[in-house]
C-alpha cells in the first residue's frame, strides 16, 4: 500500500507538471575553456563549494519520446565526479597556476542550469544557467575578500538532448574567471586588497606658516617672539612652552606596494607659551628650547617604530596608533624629568648635561642646526 501511494503521487506529480518522464540524461562532463586571457597577478589556488542547496546542479528536459511529443519533466542532472571535483578541474585545466603569484581561492556560493519549456514557444526549451562566487585570497595567514561575481545566461534551444546546458555552464564558469582576473588587473595598482608588502617614507612638516604654531625646524628655534601668551608665574618656572607632536598618514598602493607617506609635526603653539618681562635671557630660552628639542627626539623615535617590520598591511593603522600613544606617553615622561633634574633650568650643571646629551641624540638622527 505505501509502494502504490507513491507510485499514484509520481504520477499526479509528472501530470502537474505537464508531462512524463523521458530517457534518464547522463551526467554533465565538464570540460575545459580555452580562455583569451592568462592571469599575471593571481592564480586560483582553490575552490570551495558553498551552495546552499547542494543537491544536483542542474534540472535537464530530456529528448521527447516521440518526435513532437510533449516535453517531458526536467530530470536532476550532477557534473560527472560530482560538482566541486569537476569545477575544481575545470579550473585546473583551464588556467595557468604560477604559484609566484596571490593564492586566490573560489567560494562557489550558486551554480545551476534549469530548463523550462519556453514560454509562447511550443516544442522549445529555455535554458537558465546561475554562477555567483566570491574571490579571497591569503595575505600572512589572513583571508582578504577581493570581489564577488554574479552572472546569469539565457539560451533556446530545441526539443531534443539537452546537450546545450554543458558549454553553457562551461562559458559561465569561464565568465566568472574572466571577470576576476580584468578586476584584479584593473585594482592592482590602487586597491590596498592586493598589496602585498609595504613600505614607509617618512618625512617632516617645516612650513611656518602658521602665525600660532612654530613647527620645528633646526632652521628656526625657539625666539622671545614666539611667546605671545600673558605671564603665568608658576613657582619656579619663568617661562613655559607647551611642545607637542603629531602625524598625517596617505597609504597609495603601487604595483602592488602599499607606500605609507608618513608626515611628522612637531610644534609649539605660541598662543600657550610665555615668559615673565625680566626672564628674556639666553639661559631661559636654551631651557626652553630643550624642552622643544625633546618632543623632536621623541618623534624621530617615533618615526624609526613605524617600520615595515613593526607593521601589517591587514592592520597597520592601528598598530601606528599604538605606537604613537607608547611615543606620546614617553614624550610626557621626559618633559617630566628634564624639568625635574634641571629644576626648571635653576641647576645649571644639570641643564648642561641635558644641553649635551640632546645634542648629542639630535645630531645621531642627522639633526643639526
């Protein structure tokens, strides 16, 4: 009873659907594209399938029965070896692998052919094929999303065997090649996805041109001009400059090089330093200047962290950023202990030996002046 009941569902099912079964259609044999282009930045290491629905990749009309009979039912029809081993070769068999280039790997997410009778065209049968990928590739262990492609093709044809499906996933598949390797060769030059090392050009900001910042400048030093705020006497202090540092950052990726064009400020806001009217000495302003000078060596400090070797392509803003606040916090620490061993500049051996030992770091980052 169970055998009849689906016996009597096949039938009522082939009824719906407008006709019967016809000979049982072979597995689709992928075979290889010839394709009109060879990669030169990439080659495709792997594909993974990651369909959601796994089952047979294709739903083939078979030949009538008769000739000009009705159409009979689409028929579930796999790639021979199974679609992941046949896409797999069909890749290997169709583009060069020079391992020398990016690993790219293929996530197969639809692949299908489905063939309905043709609407308004009795005796014919329309052929829909679907191919959606995304492209990755491994950069230092880590999988950089590239790109994702979805395309789709149509074709007619007539009643008969469905011999029409294979070169037209054939072709799709090839498309969807084609398509990452022109976007690869279109991105290589200014896509920060396709670096694949880096580099640092560091160089330093001197244009005064700012009436309330004084970036430093070995050019320049620090003149009685430059404080422009009201007096502020603070216990032993007699004058007081606020020195800091900054960066700008402009990643460009060329040929596949991430150039990192790193541009150091370092400055004095002239609005915030002062200087009471009987302190306009040479000594005052040497002290002062120091603690100018300071900031200066922390940057060059700074600038010899941000190395390639210190840095990752996937993440190397971040890593920047930690080093300058490790540099910022550094920069607060020798303030701190410039100002306490030399008391404000009151212990005049002590400011010497600071006198000697800055110069000395300056001139060894080639700072002189």
């Amino acid at each position: 009873m169970p055998r009849l009941l689906a016996v009597l569902c096949s039938l009522l099912l082939m009824a719906a659907q407008g006709g019967r079964p016809g000979p049982a259609v072979p597995p689709l044999m992928l075979r290889a594209e010839t394709l009109p282009f060879t990669p030169t930045e990439f080659y495709l290491a792997d594909v993974r399938d990651e369909r959601a629905n796994r089952t047979a990749v294709a739903q083939l009309i078979p030949a009538p029965a008769t000739p000009g009979g009705s159409l009979p039912v689409a028929q579930p029809v796999d790639l021979q070896g199974g679609t992941l081993p046949a896409v797999r070769q069909f890749v290997r068999a169709s583009l060069p692998r020079n391992s020398a280039l990016r690993a790219v790997t293929m996530r197969l997410q639809e692949l299908s052919v489905r063939e309905t009778a043709a609407p308004g065209m009795p005796g014919l049968v329309e052929g829909r094929v679907t191919v959606q990928a995304a492209f990755d590739w491994q950069r230092n262990g880590r999988a950089i999303h590239l790109t994702d492609y979805r395309g789709a093709a149509r074709y007619i044809r007539s009643a008969g065997p469905p011999t029409a499906a294979e070169p037209a996933l054939r072709q799709a598949l090839g498309e969807s090649l084609r398509y990452l390797n022109g976007w690869v060769t279109r991105e290589v030059n200014g896509n920060i996805k396709l670096a694949t090392r880096l580099q640092v050009h560091a160089t330093d900001f001197t244009q005064n041109t700012d009436a309330d910042t004084l970036y430093y400048s070995p050019d320049q030093p620090l003149a009685f001009s430059d404080f422009h705020a009201l007096p502020r006497p603070a216990g032993r202090y007699q004058a007081s400059v606020f020195p800091s540092f900054a960066y700008t950052a402009r990643a460009q990726t060329v040929a596949g090089v991430l150039h990192l064009h790193l541009n150091m400020k370092v400055f004095v806001v002239r609005s915030s330093s002062w200087v009471l009217p009987d302190a306009h000495t040479a000594h005052t302003l040497n002290h002062e200047q120091r603690h100018f000078d300071l900031v200066k060596l922390v940057a060059e400090r700074f600038k010899r962290k941000v190395h390639p070797d210190s840095l990752t392509l996937d993440n190397f803003d971040a890593r920047m950023q930690y080093q300058y606040l490790q540099s910022w916090w550094e920069m607060n620490r020798l303030q701190e202990q410039y100002d306490g061993e030399t008391g404000g500049g009151t212990n005049e051996a002590a400011q010497q030996r600071w006198n000697q030992r800055i110069e000395a770091e300056l001139r060894s980052y080639g700072v002189t002046g």
